[in-house]
C-alpha cells in the first residue's frame, strides 16, 4: 500500500492487462459487459448470482485486498437479471491506506476486459433531513472531498487529461432505474453524495457543512472509482443504501459501524432485484 496518492508505478498498462487476462482465463472468456461494485453490507447481493464463479482478489495478479468491515473480498462472475456479470464484493478505500491508483485499479481492469457499464453502491449517511436510514439513494451527481484518482501524469490509453465530468452518472440509467421503481412500488430519492476521506464518522458541524454545500448523502468512497469509469468511457449508475441519519448535537447519540451493515443488510433484497431488472434492460437505456 502506498500513502502518496499521486505514486503511480511504472508500467501500470501492464498490471491491469495481467489482471484482465488472469480473469479471463478464470471465467473462460466469458466476458460481461456489466460489472457492480457493491459497498459495505451490501456484498449479500452477489450470493444471489446464478452460477457463480468466485475469485478472491488475493489470487488476482495486482488486486489489493479488502480489509473493511462487510467486504468480503471476492470477484464473483455470475447471471443477473439473465446476463453475465462481474460483481466485487468488497471494494477498497482510501482509508485504509491505499494510494488514489489502487482504489481506482479494479475499474480499469474492468475497461481492459470490456465492461461498457458500471453500477456502484455504498452505504451512506444522510444529511438531508427526509431521507431515513433503510431509503435508497440513486446518485444523481456528486461532491468529491477525495483525492482524484487522475492526478499525475494523465493515462492517455485510458482517456483524455480533462474529462468531462457533467453527466458522471448516466441520465438514461436513472430513467430506466426510476421507471422499474413505479412499476413494483419502490420508493427512491435522487440526490447527490458527498464523498470524505474517513475512516471517522463525521461531526454534527461536518453534517451541517455538507448539508449547506449541497449534499443528500455522505460516505467515504465511490467517487474516485466514477471518476476513473467516466474517464475510461464507461457508463455508471450509482446507488447509497441510507443506513444512518446525520445527527446534531444530541446526548446520548453515536455512530455505530454495525448498525451500517445491519441496515445495509436489510436493503440487499430490494437493491439486488432493481439492479437484476436494470442489467435485464439495459437495451431500453
């Protein structure tokens, strides 16, 4: 692990085309377009995959290892709503030590092998008074308070040096996501997510600071893997799981890691099966 978050090694093509091809090679060719990137609490969604197959990153040629608590730390190739797909149970953060290149390596992995489209989520915080912990969030746009991951010398195999960032979330994916919502009854919001180092929950006058600034939701990833998706031409659809509400100045109140994978938890059934129909109709977006 590397603490400079600008300290890209040499030849870092090389490591992701080793990492596709070990993964290609582990799933016979069979290569999705689709991949998901699930957050804290949230891995119980690739259990409901059809004929998994499971590969823990420790055998994946230049993966990093998940460390956090609800990442089990798999990439599992299975069927989801009919298609293949490439899930990561677990993701890695910039808390727990990592350099900006390595929370953003699966991503262009991913590009290497041919993914087109990616769905992220993450367990979130609220600040916007409405949302309660056990809502769903689809991440309109963002506030990144991360280090980006393309600072430094500029991946012209990737993308350009200024990518646009506008539409970081996909308009059609958010359509198509909205429409499944009414039609089973799914009640979602549609805000923006605030992204902070961590690994410290925040302090009420944060909470407030992030509410004044525009943000819905707050967490401590996500951001720098859409950033590295958009820059390397992918298609994203974000998700938060709301799993606990900013609090002001209260006796008796503390931030409870647990109870964030106990709420996460408790959505998995809800988000797997609208992420199941988007990646079903994906032609209609």
């Amino acid at each position: 692990m590397q603490n400079n978050p600008n300290t890209v090694p040499e030849k870092t093509d090389h490591f992701w085309n080793d990492s596709a091809a070990f993964i290609a090679e582990r799933i016979n060719g069979e290569i999705p377009e689709t991949a998901v990137i699930l957050g804290s609490g949230l891995g119980l969604m690739a259990e409901k995959t059809e004929r998994p197959v499971v590969i823990p990153y420790a055998e994946i040629p230049h993966f990093a290892q998940s460390t956090a608590t609800g990442h089990k730390g798999n990439l599992i190739c299975g069927m989801l709503g009919g298609k293949r797909v490439l899930l990561m149970q677990g993701r890695f953060h910039y808390y727990e030590g990592y350099a900006m290149h390595e929370v953003a390596y699966p991503v262009r992995v991913f590009r290497c092998l041919g993914v087109k489209t990616l769905f992220v989520s993450n367990a979130a915080g609220s600040v916007n008074s409405a949302y309660k912990a056990g809502d769903m969030m689809i991440i309109r746009d963002h506030i990144n308070l991360l280090p980006n991951p393309l600072v430094g010398k500029n991946i012209d195999g990737m993308g350009p040096r200024f990518p646009d960032m506008t539409h970081a979330y996909d308009r059609s994916l958010i359509r198509l996501a909205e429409k499944i919502a009414s039609e089973h009854g799914i009640r979602l919001h549609k805000g923006v997510y605030l992204a902070n180092s961590g690994p410290s929950f925040e302090t009420p006058a944060e909470y407030n600071f992030f509410r004044i600034i525009g943000a819905d939701a707050v967490g401590m990833s996500t951001t720098p893997e859409v950033i590295a998706a958009r820059h390397c031409g992918l298609r994203v659809f974000g998700m938060s799981v709301i799993t606990n509400e900013a609090h002001e100045f209260s006796d008796g109140y503390m931030n409870d890691g647990n109870e964030v994978i106990e709420a996460a938890n408790k959505a998995v059934a809800v988000m797997s099966f609208l992420f199941a129909e988007m990646i079903r109709r994906l032609d209609e977006a």
